[in-house]
C-alpha cells in the first residue's frame, strides 16, 4: 500500500503549497520533431516544452505544471469558487 506523503513546494513567488498524497497526473501528448521532443498537456492548456531528449521534455512539463497550478488566482468579490468532481474515463484500445 503506497504511503500518503506531505509536500512542501516553494513557489517562485516565496509561497509554499502544501499537499498531502499522491501526486496529480495529468496526460501528456509528446512527439519527435526531427532532433527535438515536442510536448504539452491536455489537461492544462498552454504547459507545452520542446527539449532535446525525452526525460527534459517530461520534466520540463512537470514544472510547467507545477508553475501553472501555483499561479494565484485572483478573487473577485461577488464569484464563487469551487471544484467539480469528474470520473475517470473508461479508455479503449484503439482498434485498427
């Protein structure tokens, strides 16, 4: 059984996110373009990298991520707030 863990991650900012649990996983869409990896995340539009190799490209979205998600959102006195619970989905293998 995988162990929850408490996170503590410095923003650039100065301020600290703390999380507890597993990490988030969102998907990723990556691809060679000739001599680069080219790459960006479905789930958070505008987290897109272009690296030499493979393993800088997944963390340098990995950071877009975090930097996405740490971003402040600014509050505005008459909104609300909130989150949304979505199922995972039932992927199929693509047939050919």
């Amino acid at each position: 059984m995988k162990r929850n863990t408490l996170i503590k991650h410095l923003t650039k900012n100065g301020a600290y996110l703390i999380r507890q649990g597993s990490p988030m996983k969102y998907r990723a869409v990556i691809k060679r373009s000739g001599d680069w990896w080219i790459g960006w995340l479905i789930d958070l539009p505008g987290v897109n990298a272009q690296e030499r190799t493979r393993d800088e490209l997944l963390e340098s979205l990995r950071v877009g991520a975090e930097d996405m998600l740490a971003t402040d959102v600014p509050f505005i006195s008459d909104a609300q707030l909130t989150t949304i619970d979505v199922p995972n989905p039932n992927w199929l293998p693509e047939r050919a």
